[in-house]
C-alpha cells in the first residue's frame, strides 16, 4: 500500500462512562469508528495520517470534540459544521462487565454526514484505507446511505481500500430487513470486513462464522475476519484462510469498545507487516487488554501492548 492515509467515517459522541468511584461520571469524547481511528493513530508510525470525516454543530461540546481530535493527533479538517444540530451524547451502564448504552442523538449533525457529496469525494482522495461501520450507515437517512456508499465505490476505483464493520445495532434502523439489506450493500464494495459472530447470527441466522464468511464473500468481499468475543477467530478470503484459536482470554470490566480496538489493532498489524493469523493475534491482545479498564479510549492497554 502506498497512500498512507487513513480516514475514520461516522458519529463521534460526548461519552459519559463510570469514574470507578459511586455517584461519579466520567465525561469523553467517543464513537465506534472514532475509538478505532485513536488507536489506530497510537498504534501506527507518524507517517501514517489517521483522519476523521463527520459533522457537527458549532457548540461547546462539539468544539470540544474538535479539540480533542486535534490534541490526539487525528486530522478533523473534514469535519463539517452544522448551525442546526450538535454533537450527540451517551452514557454507558455496566453489569458484570458488559455494557448497556442510554443515547441522546435524535438532532445529532453526524446524520447529514454524507449531505454534501463535494466534501465526501475530497475528504476520500488520495486514502489508503478508508473505515466505516452498521452505525455509520443506520445514523444516516436513505439517500445519505446511498451518496456514502457511491463515494465509497468511486474512491475504491482508485486505490483506496474500503472496510467496513458490520457492527449491527437494531434500534438505529426502521427494520431489521432494511438494516440487512443495507449491511449487505455495504459488502459489496467492501476489501475487508470485519464482523462479530454474536451479531450475524442473531440477525442474519448465521450457523457458525464460517457461514458469515460465506455469506459476505458472495456478497463482493474480498476478505472477511469474524470476530467471536475471544473465542477462535476463523478469516478467509484474498488475503488467506484459517482458524486462529487458543486466544488468551480475560474477566471484562468493560467490554466498551472492544470490536472497535481489535480492528484497529488488526489494521495496524497489517499494515506493519504481519499476515493475517499474526495480525488476528495482536489485535486480540489489544482488545483483551483494553476491557480490563473503563471506558472506550485506554491508553494503557496502548501502551502495554507496544
């Protein structure tokens, strides 16, 4: 790969996560495709640009957000202001290390992302990797899904490499069909996808990851990594095919963003070199490293991992 520029496209929200200590929260700046494009930016050498592509209002909080960006070296140069709606809020719950999420992000601005095909075309030329989500798509309406997709398309044309995480979440979308249908489209112009087992089986009643697989290879993908909450992880495709098992596994506190780090673990892996066994591992022990801590962004799970 030659170009080497990265750009993260989705909803950035303020995160509100448990301090640890009772009655207090923790205030954050966090998002799927954005927990993934901040590890991606500490995990890659300086000559990589991580940049990051949506929208948001002109208030305190999404300033903030844009200063964050800036702070953890993530290009927010196209990002789009909104003088009608803000960034969206969420605050996680927690039982036994799993999460629960409560969202505020009716008027989020993230859902006119794609309304400005000019912007989207520019922000995409000359990527190397461009990285989207099932939460990218179900925030927007119909025809921005539509324009994201056809930008997609157009700047795979040229080089770019388009991946995606299904990352199904039910209550953005009027249906469960049209979530589907629109995972699925999303496949057909996908390199790599980077789904979790647990998901595909309950909405598309998957038997087994090698079902996944195959599915989503019939769809257009090249290559497919099946996540499966630590257990084997089982990829096939252009780029290899094989189970990767005996994975290490750990008691979670958080399992906030643990798809979120492994696919930015594995991309950085790849792109460093590894083949994709060895890329699958490092970005396990990412993810394993990154539950044991509150919240979606843990830099010492970075830290300890390099």
């Amino acid at each position: 790969m030659t170009a080497t520029r990265i750009l993260s496209i989705g909803e950035a929200m303020v995160e509100l996560s448990a301090s640890g200590q009772a009655g207090l929260w923790r205030l954050g700046i966090a998002g799927d495709t954005l927990n993934t494009a901040w590890y991606l930016r500490r995990l890659l050498p300086a000559e990589w640009q991580v940049g990051y592509f949506s929208r948001v209002g002109l208030g305190e909080f999404s300033q903030k957000m844009i200063e964050f960006l800036d702070a953890e070296g993530i290009d927010s140069r196209h990002i789009g202001r909104d003088a009608q709606r803000e960034i969206a809020l969420y605050a996680i719950s927690l039982k036994d290390g799993e999460r629960s999420f409560t969202y505020w992000r009716d008027n989020s601005a993230a859902k006119r992302l794609a309304d400005d095909p000019a912007a989207l075309a520019q922000a995409l030329r000359g990527v190397g990797i461009a990285y989207f989500s099932g939460i990218t798509l179900g925030i927007l309406p119909e025809a921005g899904r539509g324009a994201l997709l056809e930008a997609l398309k157009t700047a795979q044309r040229t080089g770019t490499q388009v991946v995606f995480d299904p990352n199904l979440r039910p209550r953005l979308w009027p249906s469960t069909r049209v979530m589907c249908d629109a995972i699925e489209a999303a496949a057909e112009i996908s390199d790599l996808i980077l789904p979790s087992f647990d998901d595909e089986e309950t909405f598309f009643g998957d038997l087994n990851p090698e079902a996944t697989i195959a599915r989503y290879l019939a769809r257009g993908a090249r290559q497919v990594v099946v996540k499966a909450g630590g257990k084997a992880v089982h990829f096939r495709g252009a780029d290899g095919a094989g189970v990767v098992d005996g994975l290490e596994l750990a008691v979670p506190v958080d399992t906030t963003s643990a798809g979120d780090s492994f696919n930015a673990g594995y991309l950085a892996a790849r792109i460093g070199g590894h083949d994709v066994a060895g890329a699958i591992r490092q970005a396990h022990e990412l993810s394993r490293r990154v539950i044991g801590h509150h919240g979606a962004l843990v830099a010492e799970a970075v830290t300890a991992s390099t």
